[in-house]
C-alpha cells in the first residue's frame, strides 16, 4: 500500500517535465525557420526531428522511471498503482473531449493536458504508425501506465 503512490507521481512529473522541456528544446531541436521569398521568416516543424524527439521522450521516462523510481515493487504492486493514473487519466479525457473548461479567460484544458504529456506522446507515436487518429487511441493511451509493470519483480 505504500507504493500506490508511485506510478502515479512518476507519470504526473514525467508528464510535466516532458511537456517543459518539450517547449525549451523545440526551438533547438525541431523548430525550422527559413526567410520566405517575401523576406518574413516562417515557423515550422521538422516532422522527423519531431518524431525522434518524441520517441525518445516517451521511453526516456519509460526506462528512467521504471528501472529507478519503481525498482524493489513488484508486478502486482505497479499493476495497481498504474491502475489508479490510469482511471485518473480516463477521467480527465472524458471531462476534456465532452467540456469546454473555461473559466476567467484561463483555457483548464490547456492546463491539464500538461499533466497528460507522457500518455499523450503514445497517441502521436501511434498517429505516425498508422497515420490515423481515433478515439480509440485517445482512450487506449490513458493505459499507457500499465507499460511500467514489466519492470516488476515477478514475486516478492
């Protein structure tokens, strides 16, 4: 039961610090900006560069948090606690696609899908495979947590 906590705070900090440094390394690693032919610069983004990025991203926070926070649980253990962000997360997205959260000018959505980075960059890792995006991939990546549980010991 002490453990529970875990998984949880592993993908809400990985979520936040993937999103922040997302914003900081883009102008560095996949933003392209190029002087038109009308002179104004323009902004884009290098898909590839783009892509690598996110991959690497993803399962960066993957294996650091699987093999150092989450060392010593068991399977059983993070199942459960993957359990917990993972309602978490399928909440969140409900209350996002059927709400609009706006409140004073501050756009709630915005500010929570900070914290849904992690699960969300396995969304655009599977848009690029199929070059297809569904609902079902929107939902299928709230489960993203289950992925530490192979990092589990088998028993205690």
């Amino acid at each position: 039961m002490k453990n529970l906590w875990k998984v949880p705070v592993l993908c809400l900090a990985g979520s936040w610090v993937g999103f922040y440094l997302s914003v900081y390394m883009q102008r560095f690693f996949f933003l392209v900006k190029t002087v038109g032919e009308n002179g104004i610069p323009e902004i884009s983004v290098d898909p590839v560069r783009s892509s690598i990025f996110s991959w690497v991203l993803f399962f960066l926070i993957l294996v650091a948090g699987g093999f150092f926070l989450l060392r010593g649980m068991t399977k059983k253990e993070i199942a459960l606690s993957a359990a917990i962000i993972s309602g978490i997360y399928l909440i969140l997205t409900v209350v996002q696609i059927n709400f609009k959260l706006h409140f004073n000018n501050v756009n709630f959505n915005a500010l929570l899908s900070i914290f849904q980075t992690w699960p969300n960059i396995l969304t655009e890792i599977l848009y690029q495979i199929t070059g297809k995006i569904t609902i079902f991939f929107t939902f299928l990546c709230c489960f993203s947590p289950f992925l530490f549980v192979i990092f589990g010991k088998a028993k205690e």
